[in-house]
C-alpha cells in the first residue's frame, strides 16, 4: 500500500489499534499465567508433582525456553492461530513454574509488587510510545547489559554472593526498565501499516505482546527481589 495516500492521523489511529491489540494480548497472558499459578500453589498434587523432582521443574524451564524459541523463529510459517496457541501455551507453562511464587511469598507483598511492577511498566511503555527521541542506543546498551547480567547471574548461582546479588537485582530493574520503553517504541515502528485484519497483523501483534509480557514477567521478578516477603 501507497503510505503517501494514507493521512498521518489515520497511520496513528491504525498504530494506535494494533498496540490496542498488542497489549490485549500481552494482558491476557499475564491474566492466564497468574491464574494458573494461584490454582497450582492451591493444589497440593500437582505441587508434589513439579517439585518434588528437580527433573519436572527445570524440564517445565526448558520447554518454556524452547516454545519462546520456536515461537520467534518460526513465526513467518505458522499461521495465526498455531501462533495464538504456542503463546497462550507458554503462557500456561509459565503459570506452572511461577507457582513458586504463591508458596515462597505472602500474597500481600506479591500483590503490592505487581502494582509497582504494573505503575512502572505502565509509566515506561507510556513514554516508548509518545516520546519522539530514538531509543535505538538505550535499547542497545540495555541488551548488552542483559547479557552481562545473564552472566554475572550464573556466577553467582555457584558463588551465593549477596553483593552481587543486589547488584544484579537493582540492574535488572534498571535493563528492564529501559527494555520496556525501547520495546514499546520498537514495536510500534515495526508495525505495518496497512495490513491490518490480515494473519501477519495478528502474528505482529502476537510477537510485540510476547516482548512486553517477557519485559513486564522479568521486570516483576526483579522487584520481588526487593519488595517480597517470604511465608
């Protein structure tokens, strides 16, 4: 399509429907992860099932590593409601795995996380999509630093250092922080315009919904790290 015969209010009505989608989906994964979680931490048989043997849980990881994986690599291929699936699929998984939360945590301190996870979330993906300076060179570093902290998080998973702990746990808020503004923005350049209804819409809206769900999921984690209070 001819973007020059396109206004520039209609191009920001049609960006502003596909990030509509975006976060509809990206909300209805959060909604289905934490639901499962709740049920599973409730459920004492499928408590004992997944951790009661380090195969099952670490097994959960990997398989949701591995959906994320394909879901992104294989994205041009599938069709849309194969993509729905896989997604809402890993969302569940993650439910599964994050019922540790529930078991580890008081549910006051995972609620008033969530709210300050959900406000800065909010906060930053607000300013990603208005802001008209380029986040390319944040986004950049912030994804370098995600790399540094993977590995500076492996070390100290042999290590048990508190300092470094801390130290990886207020960067990973700061890097998420950063990701979810650059995200946001990113995700609304990339999107389209002009193909909207059609499966690739729905698959883009798909794969920007999974960047913010993973951003907002490890963006809470880390605050956890902060504001939790163990049972």
């Amino acid at each position: 399509m001819n973007l020059e015969n396109i206004s520039q209010e209609a191009i920001r009505a049609e960006q502003a429907r596909f990030m509509t989608k975006v976060y509809g989906w990206m909300s209805g994964a959060l909604i289905l992860t934490g639901v499962i979680a709740a049920w599973v931490a409730n459920t004492e048989q499928i408590v004992n099932v997944i951790f009661s043997n380090r195969f099952y849980f670490y097994g959960l990881l990997i398989l949701e590593f591995a959906a994320v994986a394909y879901l992104s690599a294989a994205i041009n291929k599938l069709s849309a409601k194969a993509a729905i699936g896989l997604f809402l699929g890993y969302s569940a998984l993650n439910g599964l795995t994050f019922s540790v939360i529930f078991l580890a945590f008081t549910a006051s301190s995972i609620a008033t996380t969530f709210y300050i996870t959900a406000g800065t979330f909010g906060a930053m993906s607000l300013y990603g999509y208005y802001t008209k300076t380029d986040l390319t060179s944040i986004g950049n570093i912030a994804f370098m630093a995600l790399i540094g902290l993977i590995i500076a998080s492996v070390v100290n998973f042999f290590f048990q250092n508190e300092m470094l702990y801390w130290i990886v746990t207020y960067a990973g808020v700061l890097i998420f922080v950063a990701l979810t503004a650059y995200d946001t923005q990113k995700i609304k350049r990339l999107n389209i315009i002009g193909n909207e209804g059609t499966e690739e819409d729905q698959k883009e809206a798909l794969m920007g919904a999974l960047t913010l769900y993973l951003d907002f999921i490890n963006l809470f984690l880390f605050l956890l790290r902060i504001f939790g209070r163990r049972k």
